[in-house]
C-alpha cells in the first residue's frame, strides 16, 4: 500500500502546484484539463484527488501561502528590530497579495479563502504589532482589533491599480507614517 | 399634459425615496411590491418609472447622494480651513458608505453603482486635497492618484464591522495622522 499513498501524495502536490500556475495565468475560468495537463496526470486523477474545483483552488493558495509568504513571516518575527520586522512583514503580505491577485480572485469567487491559513497570519500579525508597540516603535493606542483594519486598508488598494505595478507600497508608506509614534494624534475608541 | 408630467416626476421621486428606505432595511432582496406600497403606487407604476430593478437601485442611492453627501461635501469646500474642510468631507463620505451600506452593497449586486455620482465625489476630493496641500497642511508629496485610493482604503473598513458603530472614524484618524506634513517620510512613487 505504501507507494500507492505515496503516489497519490504527489500527484496531489503536483496538480496543486499546477492550479497556482493556471489559475493565476487564466484566473476562475482557468480549465480544469490544462491543470491536469500541466500537473502530468489524467482528469480522472485530479478528480479523484479533489472533490472539486473550490477544494483545488483552496490547495493551491495553501501551497502559496506556505511556500511564499509564511517563510517571509517567520523571516520577519525572527528579525531583530521589531519596526523592520513588522513592515518588511506588511511588504511581503500585500505582495503576496499583488503576486497571487489572480489565485485570490478565483478563491473569492468560489467561496474558497482559506480560514486556516488567514488566522494563521493575522495571529502573526497580531504578534508582530504587539511588539513593536512594546518596543515604542509604533504608536502605543493601537489594538490588537485595528490589526485585520489596517490589513485590509493596505489589500483594498490592489483593487485600484495593476498590482504588478508595486504602487501598493506607496499605500505601506503612507499608513507607517501613520502608525508612528510621533505623528500620533489620540484615536477615537 | 403638463400636469400628468408633474404627476410622473411626483411618482419618480416618491418610488426612488421608497426604495431607498426599503432597500436600506431590508438590502438587495428587498420586494418590490413593498417599495411600491410605500410610495403608495401601484406596482406598474413603478414599472412605467424605472425599466428594471437596477435603475430602481440607481435612482434611489443617487437620491442619497444629492440630499445626504452633496450638502455635506459642499459644505467642506466652503470651509475656510483647508484641514477642518478635508477631514469633516473625509467622515462624511464614509458616514455615507457606513449609513447606506446596504444600498451600496444591493447597488454593487446589481451592478448599478453610479458611476455619475462617485466621479463627482471624487472631484471634490480631488480639489479639497489639492486644496489642503497647497496650504502645507498636509504631507506635500500626495498626488492626485491618491485620492481614490485612500477613500478605498477607508471605505474598505466597513466592510470588518458593525458600520453603525462608528468604529471607522478611528482609521480616518488614523491615515490623517499619515496624511500630516510633520509624520512625512518620503512616499515611494
């Protein structure tokens, strides 16, 4: 039985990393036999492996999440100097979101966000404000609730312009120079 | 004839307010036959009035936006003061998407967003910023692609919470504390 699981482990991985590909090429209309193609196995295969098409985009944006930004993530908390670490954290998030738009639109269509994975990075979030607001390095009224706002502030942006444009990080800028200490203004509860 | 006309625009009017009371409790599935018995018309009057239920939509969130935000925005450029003018337009504008987010949300379903009313909008805000940085009270190097994306962030906030909570001023707070000549590190182009 063993090398039949095996097998089935990697053709799951591949038509996973196959669907990343095409449906950020050709977005939620992407066919499924051009995933299946690419990945090297029959539409039979694929469907055996995935119940259907929401559960394929779901695998492939989890593969996204773990092989791109949760590296960037965990790059971030380990780095030293806790403003640099949240915003190199803010950088990579938002790029994620610019570089996998197409992954995410056809996830949002089908009703497939991954849950998981977004409480995994709001939680390092979460961490990564909590410390640089210990440290004083961003401004001290912020709660931890403003964390998924200030997210989704910086992805609304993507909305507005070619994401491959990298002027998200104009947005990333601007909302720092809010985040700081010195510019800071109380908030309103 | 003149006085059957001013019976049509009487109906229209009262159709458009009636719509956008019920769409405003009740959202996108509102029934018609309900937005017709407030007006206190018949259903085929309605039905003579608006061709289908976008240009129902449409009427009645362009109504909103003529008796709610145009006074409040115009009110704002008369102000003398360039920042007090820019932030109380900055909070009636979201106070309008978080008052009519239901409307909105039933105009983005059907497609019906006016596309008139928002170009409008954005032009005052467009002149209100333009204003405010040639005064040097706020950060001197925004321009004037700026402007939609920063009113997306905001408005993108309504969509995290309760919009009657109020909880939204707490990022325009937030970006004016971003938006302050004296927070300013330079923006990435």
């Amino acid at each position: 039985v063993r090398p039949l699981r095996a097998d089935a482990a990697r053709n799951y991985d591949r038509i996973a990393r196959a669907a990343r590909e095409v449906y950020a090429e050709l977005g939620a209309d992407a066919p499924l036999d051009e995933i299946a193609h690419r990945a090297g196995v029959g539409i039979s295969t694929l469907f055996r492996r995935f119940e259907d098409k929401r559960a394929l985009v779901r695998a492939a944006l989890h593969l996204g999440f773990l092989e791109q930004l949760v590296p960037q993530l965990e790059e971030a908390l380990a780095d030293d100097d806790p403003h640099r670490g949240l915003m190199s954290a803010l950088e990579a998030a938002i790029g994620f979101g610019a570089a996998e738009h197409r992954l995410l639109a056809a996830a949002s269509d089908l009703g497939a966000r991954t849950m998981e994975s977004t409480a995994e990075v709001l939680a390092t979030f979460t961490a990564l404000f909590r410390r640089a607001r210990e440290a004083g390095v961003i401004r001290g009224d912020l709660v931890d609730e403003d964390v998924p706002r200030i997210l989704a502030m910086l992805f609304s942006v993507l909305a507005t312009m070619d994401p491959s444009s990298g002027g998200w990080r104009r947005y990333i800028a601007l909302v720092a120079d809010g985040l700081a200490p010195e510019a800071a203004h109380p908030l309103p509860a």
